[in-house]
C-alpha cells in the first residue's frame, strides 16, 4: 500500500470505521474518499439513489468524482469481497444464521 499524502476526510463515525477495514485496498486517497461517501449516500434517506442525488447529499457540487470512482478506480472488487467475506466469517464465527432473500434479488 502507499502511503497517503493527507488523511482521507472523515464522514459518519460508523461509516469511517467500516470502511476503515477496506482502506487499504485502495491506492488513492480520493478513491477511498468516493467509497465513504458512496455508503454514506446509499445509507441516506434518498427515495431514489442516483450518483447525481448522492453527490448532493453528500455535499458535492456534482457527481463526476463518483462516476470516475466507479469507472476508473484501480481497487480489486474481488478483493473487496473477499475481505468482506473474511470480516462477516469473523463476527458470527460458529453462531448459526438464516439468510432471507427478498423478491428484489439484492
């Protein structure tokens, strides 16, 4: 990993702290940024979750840092899941669980 030249802003306090254990994952400091920021505008009470819209909720004039973020951006999604997976693999441990998908599909 390389090290960032400033310290990426910080959101909600639990958003920082889950998306702390992604950081490194990311190569840049702005594409770290723009994931913070995409969970802290698809956990917002936006009827409808646009890139435009969650610019605006987050307090950007527009949405092209998003776009770039999740056109561009070097980050590994397999490695994304994978940790995800790890991080989910260590809270619930042996504890025995249900899983519910709904009609949506997500």
């Amino acid at each position: 990993m390389v090290t960032p030249r400033r310290p990426a802003a910080p959101t909600l306090k639990f958003i920082d702290e889950y998306c702390q254990n992604y950081q490194d994952l990311f190569s840049q400091v702005r594409n770290y940024e723009a994931f913070k920021l995409l969970h802290l505008g698809l956990l917002s009470e936006l009827p409808r979750k646009s890139l435009p819209k969650i610019a605006r909720a987050v307090g950007l004039s527009n949405s092209q840092s998003l776009h770039h973020f999740l056109r561009d951006s070097t980050w590994s999604s397999q490695a994304f899941t994978q940790r995800r997976l790890q991080l989910i693999l260590q809270l619930i441990g042996e504890t025995e669980i249900i899983l519910c998908i709904d009609e949506t599909g997500d």
